[in-house]
C-alpha cells in the first residue's frame, strides 16, 4: 500500500479549527450537492467530493457517484491535497507514485484519475478538498482546473454561512444520505414545521433484484439527491422505512399541493438513469397534526 500523506505542521490547529465548525457527521445539503454535480458535468467525471480531513478519516460532506460517507485518511487522495497551496491533480494514478499502489486504485473502483482543491475555512485552515475523480484517465485544461477552482471558492463562501443542522451518525440514514427517524424527531422538536410531504419511492426491492444491492443503494442516494435539489432552503427530509421519506417543510399549507406536484415532476425527470433503474414516486401532504411522526401514517395518495 502507498503511504500515506504526511501531516500538515498544524495538525493540530487545523483538527480544532475544523471540529469548531460542527459540520462533521451532519445531513448533506442542497447548496454543496449542487457544487459537486456542476464539478461532475463540467468536467465529465464518474465521481465528485467535498471532504473533509478529519484525524484518520476523510468524511464526505457531498459525493456523488458512491455511497459512501467516508474513508480512511491514510489512502485518502485529499489528505495530499490538503498539503497543496492551490491544487493535486493526478491524470493517471497508476504512474503517480503516491497512488500507484493505493488500495482504490489496485482494486474497486479503479481510480485512474484525480482533481482536487484545498478547501479552507473562516480561520484560514485547510480543512478537506473539493474534488474530481475517474476511473479513466484525464487530462485537465487549465480552463477546466479555473472553473473547478471558481467552484471550490463557491464552496469556501458557503462555509461562511453555517447551517443549523443535527451533528452525529445516530441521526442519519448512511444509505440514503439523509436524516432517519431519530433524526427527524429531534427536528420536529427544534423546529416549526407547519406542513409536510411524505415520498414514496417504489420499486426498490425489485432494482435490487434485478441490478444488486450496489446498484439499488446508488439509485435510491441519487434519487435522494435530486430531490433535495428541488427543496425550499430550510426544509429537511428523513427517512421514515425503506420506501418511505418524510420531508418536513415550511411551504405554506396552502401551497403544499403544488410544491409536491413540482418535486414529483422533477424526480420523474431525473436525467442520466436507465430507463429501467428509477423509482417510481408518490408524494403526499399533510398540515400540523398533533403527532408530527404520525405524519408517515395518515397521509393518503
């Protein structure tokens, strides 16, 4: 195995400064999701990230293209771009040897290709990496390492604006990336929410079947991530059972009908997916009743 990147000399500092930020272990958010897929598409790359390096596992505040939400530090890709002024670009990981020998290269997924950023906070730390990365070798024009750039300065800006969000792996559902149930009661508490929709996401268990538990995970995440997308700014969604999500909105109750029809619409349209490998959304709403997590039992089709 490669060995892994040396530390900075502010360890230390840099740890502390991130852990201030209680963004660790937090809910993915619509702002930083869309990020990564403009790095994806500008680009053309199979995966996209914002990490963040924490002691021995750099943890992925936005991903697309796995499921996973973290990995080990020690073959991390951004715990050497966290060591870079400006940029780490590698066009074939296999000739580079930093990386020839790690673990995601030699085996799945077979990483050939990597762009990262450093991405630094209010306090001037480095703390994680807004990248690129492809199974398939690539070369960057210094157009397309200045716009990756222009995103990851998109990105310091909104780490400026720090969101309330619940923090700890307890709270959230790793599979879909979004809160669970626990998770959704602790908002319910916190927060007023005066209307919700509940999504019903059918077909899983068949997908499953047919393309494997990877490819079922993967769908449900990005079907999950388009939604998002099309969310109001400060409304939130959970998982309540395997086809069941609940999103706990602000829209007014009045307007809840047509905020489902529009989110409805765009998962129905969700671009790049096989025909064959989408989940067939239902949405149904709700307004204030005295039980918010009865919420996922009333509501009717």
């Amino acid at each position: 195995m490669s060995e892994p990147a040396p530390l900075p000399a502010n360890e230390s500092e840099r740890l502390s400064s991130l852990r201030r930020m209680n963004l660790l272990d937090t809910a993915p958010e619509s702002r930083y999701d869309r990020l990564t897929q403009q790095a994806r598409e500008m680009v053309g790359a199979r995966f996209s990230m914002l990490t963040l390096v924490d002691k021995e596992r750099q943890w992925f505040k936005s991903v697309q293209g796995l499921v996973v939400t973290e990995t080990p530090r020690a073959i991390a890709f951004c715990a050497h771009t966290i060591l870079s002024k400006q940029h780490c670009v590698v066009e074939d990981a296999r000739d580079d040897e930093r990386f020839s020998n790690n673990p995601f290269v030699k085996a799945e997924p077979g990483i050939r290709f990597y762009a990262g950023i450093p991405i630094r906070n209010s306090e001037g730390h480095t703390i994680g990496s807004f990248c690129v990365a492809d199974t398939e070798t690539h070369h960057l024009s210094e157009a397309d390492l200045e716009a990756l750039t222009r995103l990851a300065a998109d990105v310091e800006d909104e780490l400026q604006r720090p969101a309330s969000l619940l923090q700890g792996q307890h709270y959230l559902d790793l599979e879909a990336h979004c809160y669970n149930r626990p998770g959704l009661q602790q908002l319910l508490q916190a927060h007023d929410f005066p209307s919700a929709l509940l999504l019903e996401l059918d077909g899983l268990p068949e997908v499953r079947q047919a393309f494997g538990s990877e490819a079922a995970a993967l769908l449900l995440k990005e079907t999950i991530d388009c939604c998002r997308q099309g969310l109001r700014p400060q409304d939130e969604i959970g998982r309540l059972s395997e086809q069941r999500f609940l999103i706990l909105s602000g829209c007014p109750p009045s307007h809840l009908a047509a905020y489902g029809a529009d989110l409805k619409r765009q998962l129905e349209e969700m671009p790049g997916l096989h025909r064959n490998l989408r989940l067939k959304p239902q949405l149904g709403t709700a307004a204030g009743p005295a039980d918010p997590l009865a919420w996922g039992d009333q509501l009717n089709f």
